[in-house]
C-alpha cells in the first residue's frame, strides 16, 4: 500500500513538473521580442521541453561509467549536504541555486562532453535542464528517475520471477554485476568479474571566454 501511495505521488510529481517546464517554455515563445535573453529561440525550448529524448537510463550510465567512457561528466545538481551523504562515482557538485554562475558554465557550456544532469528524482535536474538549455548549452542530458532509480536498479537491483522473459534475467545479470563493480557484496557473487574497476576519471576542461553580459531577469 506505501509503495502504491509514493508511485502515485512520485507520478503526481512528475506530471507536476511536466506541466510547469511547458508554461515556462510557452510564456517564453509569448514574451515581447525585446524581452527575451540571448540563447536558443523559445519555439525551439518548447519542442525540446515536449521530448523525452534528455533522457538516459540508469543502465546505459552504468554501461559508461564501468565502460570508463571518457565522453561525458556528471553533475549531481542537489545542495552539497545531499551530494555528500551519497553520489554517482565520479559526479561533480553544482548545485542548482549555482547553476548560472561563471564557474560552472566550465563544466556545462562546453562541447568536449556529453553532460549528465542528475538529482533524487528527475525534478531539480529537469529544472538544470531547461536553464541550460534555454541558454543554447548543448550535449545535455538527465538522468531518469535520478539517484533514487539508480538504487533501486543498480545497486539494489529486484530479481526477476521464474515467468518473466530471458531478457529480464539478462538485463538483472547486468545491474548485478554492476552494483558489484560499485562495491555492493553478495553472499553468492560471482568468483570472477568480467567487469573490472578503472582508475578514477580526471576531468580536463578547455578555458572559455567571457560571455558578456545579458539584460532582462
């Protein structure tokens, strides 16, 4: 009955946020010309607000993460109280509040990688989303469900029943192994891991020249 009770309000959530990011995108399209900011046009946001296609799952980050692809950062945009009790190996810290300051346009507003933005839900990354985006910032992408999907699917991944498909057992082998190579230990784990642990990422980013500075809010 909880499980129920959170799922409707977590839906409730994210239809909440659904409808809030399509008016932000629409009052842009409907604003004075002279009033808008410099940055992608607002009929564009709109139709990137309406895809889901922002969107990566916990599994493909997990495949990049153990794969050590060198093509992407991940930013956890909660406060630094939530990101230090626990975070994605490797993520670095921006909290939404600090999303638009100088320093972190470093990390956001460049194209050496692809950017994966995440929080508990999909909520405060949805939010970094659309305000990098509405600057024009590009390879950015949410992670879906945020932490609280990688738990429940990763680290603590549910054992599919013997009537599920092949493909259940194959796709619960994988976030097994996975939640292994992030340190979770199994009474039954496997002798041998296919999966090997690299050394940590080092992050290099390019210098940017100074945007000048925007009016309007």
């Amino acid at each position: 009955m909880i499980n129920r009770k959170l799922a409707k309000f977590l839906s409730f959530q994210y239809i909440l946020l659904a409808a809030i990011l399509i008016l932000s995108a629409v009052g842009l399209v409907l604003l004075p010309k002279y009033e808008k900011h410099e940055g992608i046009d607002a009929k564009e946001l709109l139709s990137n607000v309406m895809s889901s296609e922002r969107y990566i799952s916990t599994d493909e980050l997990a495949d990049n993460i153990i794969k050590q692809d060198p093509s992407f950062i991940v930013i956890d945009v909660r406060d630094s109280i939530s990101f230090k009790k626990n975070s994605l190996p490797n993520a670095i810290n921006i909290p939404l509040k600090k999303l638009l300051e100088e320093a972190s346009s470093a990390y956001l507003d460049q194209d050496q990688f692809n950017v994966v933005l995440y929080s508990n839900t999909n909520f405060y990354a949805d939010q970094a989303w659309i305000l990098c985006n509405r600057l024009g910032y590009k390879n950015l992408r949410v992670l879906k469900g945020g932490i609280n999907e990688w738990f429940h699917t990763i680290i603590d991944p549910t054992k599919p029943t013997e009537d599920m498909p092949t493909t259940a057992f194959e796709l619960y082998a994988f976030r097994k192994a996975s939640s292994m190579y992030f340190g979770v230990a199994y009474p039954d784990a496997i002798k041998q891991s296919t999966i090997k642990k690299g050394p940590k990422k080092a992050i290099s980013l390019k210098k940017k020249k100074k945007r000048k500075a925007e009016g309007g809010c």
